[in-house]
C-alpha cells in the first residue's frame, strides 16, 4: 500500500476526478494509437451469449439461467461495485465465480447510481477450489506427462487463465476502490467489464472441456497469474503494466499459435472457441495501455521507460515470439517490449547502443524462439488419442 501510495502521491490532485483528463491517450511526449474498437467495446450492451453453440456463441437455456438465478440474493444485497468484486473473488467454486461476475457487472450496468465504494481490507489471493491443485510452474505436467488428449490440455491451460483473469480483474476493481478519486469510474467500468468477459471465456472453455469428458481441475496448474496479481496489488502502474500489457498481450501473441494446433488435431470446435477468445482478449490490451497511459500522465512520467521500470522492478518477464501485427492494433508500441527495436541512432549516424548489447538482445530471443519452436514441435508430435 506505501509504495501505490508513493506512486500516486505524485499525481496532479486538482485534476484527477474528471474522465475529461483521465482519458487522454497521449504521453507527456508522444501521441499515441489506441485500438479503434475501444469505444464500441466500451459502449456495447450486456453479452448473455454465453453457451457456445453449434455455430458459435448463443444465450442460454432456461435451465442455466435457472441456474445462475440462485446467486441474484447474494448479488443485490452488495451496497457497491467493489463489494461485488470481493464477493466474486471470495466465491471458490468456478462456476458459481463465473454466474456470479456476469450477475454484478450486469446489475453495475443496470443501476446507474450503484457507487464504486471502497474496500480497504482485502484477502491477498482469492478463494479457488480444492482441484486443480496449484504448484510452480515447472512442475505442471507437460502435454506429454498428462493424462489429457492435446485438446483438452490445451482446453484446461485456458480455462485456468480465465479463471485467473476473472479474478484478477475483479481484484483491480476492490484493491484499487480507495483511490477512486484518483482514477475516476470509467476506469472500475473497464475492469468489471473485463471481468465479465472473463466469466464468458471460461464458461465457454469449461463446457467444451465437458464435451470432450474433462473438467476443470483435472490437473494440477501453475500459480503464477495469482503470484503476480499478489505482486502488484500494491501499484495500480505495476497492476496495468505487469497484466494487461505483460500477461495479457501474450495471450495475442499465443492465440493464432493455439488454434493452428487445435486445427492440426482435427478440433475445428476447439479452435474456434480460442479464436473467439484471442479476438476478445485485444480489448483488455488495449484497456490496459489507455489506462497505463493516463496513469503515467497523471505522474508525468513517460509511458515507454515507466513500462521498462515497471517490470524490470516486478520482475515480469516479457518473452517473444510477439504478434507484432495483434500488438500494434491493441496499441502497444513496438519499442515497449522489443528489445531489437527503438534503439536510438544518433546524428552522426552511430549506433548509442553497444555492439555487444545488440549481439545480447539478439541472442535472448533467438534462444526464447528456439525453445517456442522444440516446445511447439513436441506438442505437434504428440500423437491424437
Ligand atoms: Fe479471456
Ligand atoms: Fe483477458
């Protein structure tokens, strides 16, 4: 809490609480590209489709909706958004998390006078269920090791991500209420929107993982979106910057990866749920970076060395291959995250950056892209089951 304090001492005061001011997508030093599709996303209606039909996305029957209608007690009886958010992240069971994140963004939605309130006193990691069991990230089962078909690890991989994303929207919106002075409530809009996104996303995962016989929490999966989210509940900069723009942006580079695999083990079904998700997750990047960049206005800082700082003090690692093409249309700038590019020239025409520097930042990704490429070689030899 000192240190997110310490970051947003520095903020302009007299200018914090108006949208006008908050929204501005440049930086102390440059313009900046945002995503076209922000405002659609931001001003489309409530998305019930979530049952994924023979075709795609359809609303449910009236038996899940009979079902998600048990949790409408607990979610009026919330006096405000970030109470919603606790509740959410108190909740264990997923499916039950997920009913209940679309039940409060929607009544968010519905009650325009619902305030944002401000929770100071937060559990540091949400409740998950007993399975799956959560362990270091090395010691997750590979593909291989698994007693899953390909698909359906692939499928369960995901559905855990949502999961986590459910959550750690939700935390953004309840860990970050007391400052809502500071950010204004477009920005708990945003998160609870995403949020509710994610409950879809892992409601579709979590059913076409039941059609291929699977469950969620069938095996054992890593701990390190939680580890991060823990990480950097104490600076919403580090929140934005180590999540949506770290976490989240890899979700683009991995997407059009995924469903290329799923094609080439014959699950069209599969795929087009991950295709459908990779094109939804371009929004919550580019949230992410017009959040990033009004923060970073907000401390005067520039956005491109802030981000740098950011991960290099929380530790996130960013690991290429990049989907340069997806990145750039959710906004994030080339020079942000890849080291072989934004080196600066100067007038006399010579490189500032060392020889040997270069020769470093080269080799870092050839070994991240040969170690993408043996894990992506293994998984597509793994014979259909
Ligand atoms: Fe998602
Ligand atoms: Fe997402």
């Amino acid at each position: 809490m000192v240190r997110m304090l310490i970051h947003l001492r520095s903020f302009p005061t007299t200018s914090l609480s108006s949208r006008s001011l908050t929204i501005s997508s440049s930086s102390p030093t440059q313009q900046h590209k945002l995503w076209s599709g922000l405002d659609n996303w931001r001003n489309s209606p409530i998305n019930d489709r979530r049952i994924w039909g023979p075709n795609g996305p359809l609303l449910p029957s009236s038996c899940d909706s009979i079902s998600s209608s048990s949790f409408h007690g607990l979610v009026s009886a919330a006096p405000s958004l970030a109470d919603l958010g606790a509740l959410v992240l108190s909740t264990s069971d997923p499916l039950s998390k997920s009913h209940i994140s679309h039940l409060a963004f929607s009544r968010w939605r519905s009650e325009n006078n619902l305030p944002v309130g401000s929770i100071s006193h937060l559990p540091s990691s949400p409740a998950r269920p007993p399975k799956p069991l959560l362990v270091p990230t090395n010691e997750v089962p590979s593909p291989k090791d698994s007693p899953l078909p390909l698909n359906a690890y692939m499928l369960h991989t995901l559905a855990h991500i949502e999961l986590n994303a459910i959550d750690l929207a939700w935390d953004t919106v309840a860990r970050f209420s007391p400052f809502f002075d500071v950010l204004g409530r477009e920005f708990f809009d945003d998160f609870a929107h995403v949020a509710d996104d994610e409950s879809r996303h892992f409601m579709w995962c979590s059913q076409r993982l039941a059609e291929l016989g699977f469950k969620y929490g069938d095996i054992p999966a890593n701990n390190l979106l939680m580890r991060e989210c823990e990480n950097t509940s104490n600076n919403v900069a580090a929140r934005l910057a180590v999540i949506p723009l770290v976490q989240e942006a890899r979700g683009l580079d991995a997407g059009p990866r995924l469903v290329k695999r799923l094609m080439g083990f014959g699950d069209h079904r599969t795929s087009k749920i991950v295709e459908k998700i990779a094109d939804e997750e371009i929004a919550h990047v580019a949230v992410g970076v017009d959040w990033f960049l009004s923060v970073c206005q907000k401390m005067n800082r520039a956005p491109c060395p802030t981000f740098k700082d950011l991960i290099k003090e929380y530790g996130a690692e960013l690991r290429g291959p990049f989907n340069h093409s997806a990145r750039e249309t959710a906004g994030i700038p080339r020079d942000w995250y890849d080291p072989s590019c934004g080196t600066q020239v100067d007038e006399g025409g010579s490189n500032k950056q060392s020889d040997k520097e270069q020769l470093s930042a080269v080799y870092d990704r050839l070994t991240h892209i040969i170690s993408m490429e043996s894990e992506n070689s293994s998984l597509e030899r793994r014979p259909a089951k």
